[in-house]
C-alpha cells in the first residue's frame, strides 16, 4: 500500500486571529492605575536664586519614618498606620499650645479675622530604600487626609460646606490656617531596628 498524503491546513489567518484575540483582551481588560498620589511638582528655581538652608525649630518638625519593614515612627514612639492620620491632626493643630509641638503665631485671615496657626511646622516623611511602594502610599495618604480633615472641619464650621466646594478665596483662606507643609527625603538604609 502507498503512503496516504495528510492534507495541509491553511495557516494563513492564524496570525490575524491571534491578533484579534490580543486586541479583544487589550480592550476588555482593565489596568490598576490608581496608584500613587497626584502631586503637584513646585515650579522650577530661577537660576538666580541663592541655595539658603532653612532653619526649623524642633519643636515645629515632626519625622515620620518608615523602616525597611515597613513600621511607622511617627517623632520618638512606634505607631500603627490608624494612628498616624490624628497624631498629625494634632501635630498640625497644636490645641493646646503644647510647648512641645509648633509654635502658633497670629494671621490675619481673610474671612476669618485674626487667628493664632501652626503655620511654620513641617512634616518630614522619610523611608528607608527596603520600604514598600504600597506601604510609603499608605503613609502619604493619611497625612494628606490629616490635612483635609482639618480644612473640612474648619471650612464647614464657617462656610457650611466641605473644602473642596469652597471657591477659591475661601480655599486660600482656609489654607493659610492649615498650610500643608511636607517634606520628603531621599530614601537611606535606616534598617529595621525596633
């Protein structure tokens, strides 16, 4: 008997299927892009600006430090990340003229008249090259909520409605009483001492 010859099978519009199956998991498929936090950068330094070295009181700076793993210390004690949020509330707030936390000084604000604020404390968030991405995201987030909490509160007393419903005065206003002021270091090798 001959041998029986196999027919062959038309391979050119594999290339083409293939190509419409990657365009339908392209285009049906979501990506998590929500990470991170949107930042605006600060405008660059005119060329003819002298580097000075700021000078800030202690008790105005608060560090926030995150070791390689991933632990908060929040000034001298180790804290759990739903502390943060309310310790820099208070940092910033500073209610009760707290000798230890920043000193308040007198503003004349518009809307608001003459108030006593926080306004030269600054918050120092630094990280050792070991943290994780998702765990330094964690940390940034409850500070900015710390911030919005206070003008949320302090807006609605006033104005009856949430910062960010406040036109544009009325936002200046609110964040001369709260400025945010956060400071971020290059990431170090702190280690994960306890």
């Amino acid at each position: 008997m001959g041998k029986r010859k196999v027919p062959q099978v038309n391979a050119s519009s594999s290339a083409d299927i293939a190509f419409m199956l990657l365009l339908f998991f392209l285009m049906t498929s979501s990506m998590d892009t929500d990470k991170g936090l949107p930042r605006r950068l600060p405008p660059p330094v005119p060329k003819d600006q002298k580097n000075e070295d700021v000078d800030i009181k202690k008790r105005n700076l608060l560090v926030v430090l995150i070791n390689s793993q991933n632990q908060i210390l929040c000034g001298d004690e180790f804290i759990d990340i739903k502390q943060l949020k309310d310790k820099v509330k208070e940092f910033v707030e500073n209610p009760t003229n707290n000798e230890h936390m920043p000193e308040k000084v007198e503003v004349d604000v518009p809307f608001f008249g003459k108030r006593m604020v926080t306004k030269n404390h600054v918050i120092s968030l630094q990280n050792d090259r070991g943290t994780e991405y998702q765990a330094y995201i964690d940390v940034q987030n409850e500070i900015a909520a710390a911030y919005n909490e206070l003008r949320n509160d302090i807006s609605r007393q006033k104005f009856g409605k949430v910062f960010a419903d406040l036109d544009e005065e009325q936002q200046k206003a609110v964040q001369q009483i709260y400025p945010q002021k956060i400071s971020e270091a290059e990431p170090k090798n702190y280690g994960g001492v306890k």
